[in-house]
C-alpha cells in the first residue's frame, strides 16, 4: 500500500475517534408528549393500615385501582403541555373488621355501599392539567365542574352536607394533591443533562388530606431502546405544626413520617412512565378532635404501588 495513502487512513482513523469521543452521550429527559395523542395508564396500590383507637388493635387491607386516560390537548411556545385527564375504571378491594368490600367499575357490584360510593361516581370525570418540561404541574382547570357532577350524582340534598363534601373534594383535589398523583405519572425532571450514574432532587409539599412533604432523590441507572430506568428513594415528612383537617363532625391532625423507594421506566420520547414500582412505609399518629376532645390514634402505612402504562 502506498505510505502516502496508509498515513492518510492513520489520520483518518485518528480524526474519527477524536470526534467519537466528543459525542454527547448526556441523556436531556424532558416531558413533550405529541399533541392530539391519547394514552392510557393504571395505577395499582396495595396498602396495609395497621391503628389503635381506645386500646384496640385493628388492620385494614386494601387495593385501590385507578384507570385514566391521558390526551395531550396542546402546548404552548414554552413546551408546556395541557393534559386532560379522565377516570376510567376505578377498583376497591378493603377488608377489614368491619367486613369486606369489593367494587370495580368495570364489573360492578355492592354499587349501594356507602364506602364505594366515592368511588364510582369517578369514572368519566376528570380535569385539565398543564405541564411543563419538567414534569411539574403548572395548573390544574376543570377541578370545580368535576366537584359538582359528583355530588349531583351522589344525590345529596343537605346543604351543611353538600358545604362539608364539597370543602373535603377540594383539599382532596386540590393542585397540590394533584401533583402527587401527577408524580405516578411523570416524575419531575433534572434541569440539566445527564449521564447513567447522575442523580437529581425534587421537593413536592402537599396541603391536601394528609399534608407531607416527600423530599425524593432520582438516579438514572440504565438507557436503551429510549427508554430510562430511574431508581427513587424519598423521605416522607411534616411540618413540626400539622395542619388540622376539618372532616365534617371532627377534626384530624397528623404526625407522621416515613419513606418510599423503588424504580420508574420513562419513555423518553414523551416523558410519560410506561412502568413503576414504589414501595412506601409511613408511621405516627393520628389525632381525632371531637368536641374539642383529642382522642390519639397510633397507625402505620405500608403501600406498594405499580403503575403501566398500557398504550395509546
């Protein structure tokens, strides 16, 4: 071979790793699924209740399951994305000292038990979400209508009743509640590309029925086939002052703490999780005021929750 042209495959050579080796192999994870498409996810969670009222030991086990459909309406200039978001099936599987009981939607029986009620009356409700590329919740429409479809379906007639669920529905889907569940569905994403070890942090505080703040550390641990496995550890705590929740005839006020972790799959073609598993342990107290009596309730919470995304 001439040397000449053996020296210019050298270089040559020499060139393309110099360039492969600048190749940014940093992964930019971001939420942007494509306008006008649909998306359907279930959302799985095993909870063990353990408490103590007046000396008395009871245990509470059950399964809740949530179905919604995800439609990504449109986006702004900005990258952020409305969602509307819409139950539908809903599942409740508790058993308890009190007795059993089993609902799903999609089957449904024991319809006129008051503890489904809450339950059924979802599917086909929902509201409007906007995202931004971080995954965080932005705003959140549609709350207030979706409220009163369901107590006209309830068929409350009480006023101080209505005053009472209507006030409950709210804290229970109010914006912040609505970013833990959104955190099911779209984790909140690192400012900055990043490579397979690299880990980030998010704070979310919710003022809803149970107020926590969940302080969780993300770590990408693997990338193929555009799809990020991210492992999540949080530490779950309160404020030293809990906040009273006013539940119609009582009042409640929490002290408790614990921890969650687990791993998340992300499409990072939309940001969506297509997959997850979370296991999640809390414990405390439980203060119930009534008549201005304060009556201490000891509980534990342990959860494990799948989420699957099922397709478009």
């Amino acid at each position: 071979m001439n040397k000449r042209i053996l020296n210019l495959m050298i270089a040559l050579l020499l060139l393309l790793g110099l360039v492969s080796c600048t190749v940014d192999s940093r992964l930019n994870m971001k939420f942007a699924p494509k306008v006008g498409d649909v998306y359907h996810i279930n959302i799985i969670m095993d909870q063990e209740i353990k408490q103590t009222v007046s000396g008395q030991d009871s245990t509470i086990n059950q399964k809740l399951g949530f179905g919604f459909s995800l439609t990504a309406r449109e986006a702004d200039e900005a990258g952020n994305t409305w969602v509307d978001v819409k139950y539908e099936w809903v599942q409740l599987d508790q058993k308890s000292d009190m007795g059993n009981v089993v609902y799903d939607s999609r089957n449904p029986t024991n319809e006129d038990n008051p503890l489904v009620t809450g339950f059924k009356v979802l599917v086909g409700k929902g509201y409007s979400m906007k995202m931004s590329p971080d995954g965080e919740v932005l705003e959140v429409t549609g709350i207030d209508t979706m409220i009163s479809d369901i107590l006209k379906e309830v068929g409350v007639t009480d006023e101080q009743l209505i005053a009472q669920m209507e006030q409950q529905f709210k804290e229970k889907y109010s914006t912040d509640s609505l970013k833990e569940q959104a955190g099911n569905m779209v984790i909140n994403f690192p400012d900055e590309p990043i490579e397979i070890g690299d880990s980030w942090t998010s704070t979310v505080s919710s003022s809803s029925l149970v107020p926590v703040n969940v302080e969780t550390t993300y770590t990408l641990i693997s990338y193929e086939n555009e799809l990020a496995t991210v492992n999540v550890v949080s530490v779950i705590s309160q404020d030293a002052e809990g906040a009273e929740t006013n539940l119609g005839p009582y009042k409640v006020r929490y002290n408790l703490s614990g921890t969650q972790e687990g791993t998340i799959t992300v499409d990072t073609k939309t940001g969506w999780s297509v997959n997850s598993t979370i296991d999640q342990a809390i414990a405390g107290d439980m203060t119930m005021i009534i008549n201005d009596q304060e009556i201490l309730v000891p509980m534990s919470i342990t959860s494990h929750v799948t989420v699957e995304m099922i397709g478009q």
